[in-house]
C-alpha cells in the first residue's frame, strides 16, 4: 500500500522522501558512533528515532 501511496504525492515531495531515505544510513552510523563515544540520553533516544525511521523505509512503510 505505501509503495502505490507514494507515487500518488507530488513530484517534489517525492524527490525529499527519496533523499530522505538515502540519507538515514549515513546518519544512523554517525550516530551509532557518536552514542557510542559520548552516551548521553538524548543520544541514545536520537539513535532510536533515527534506526526507526530506517527501519521504517526499509520496511517500505513508508
């Protein structure tokens, strides 16, 4: 279902989810790394927020 909901929104608003989605490996590392270096809360709960949302992609919920 999202895969058919996504090519129903505006073309540019595609082009962002796209680069979105390219986008969240890159900072799910760094942060990876930058929890494991400097371990605060807030870092932790951004690590999760981050993988979810690459979890999400990657599960094409969205």
């Amino acid at each position: 279902m999202s895969r058919l909901y996504r090519y129903r929104l505006p073309p540019w608003c595609r082009r962002w989810l796209y680069i979105i989605e390219k986008a969240m490996l890159p900072l799910a590392i760094f942060q990876l790394l930058r929890t494991l270096l400097f371990p605060t809360t807030f870092d932790v709960f951004l690590l999760g927020i981050i993988l979810g949302i690459f979890i999400a992609f990657h599960l094409e919920w969205i």
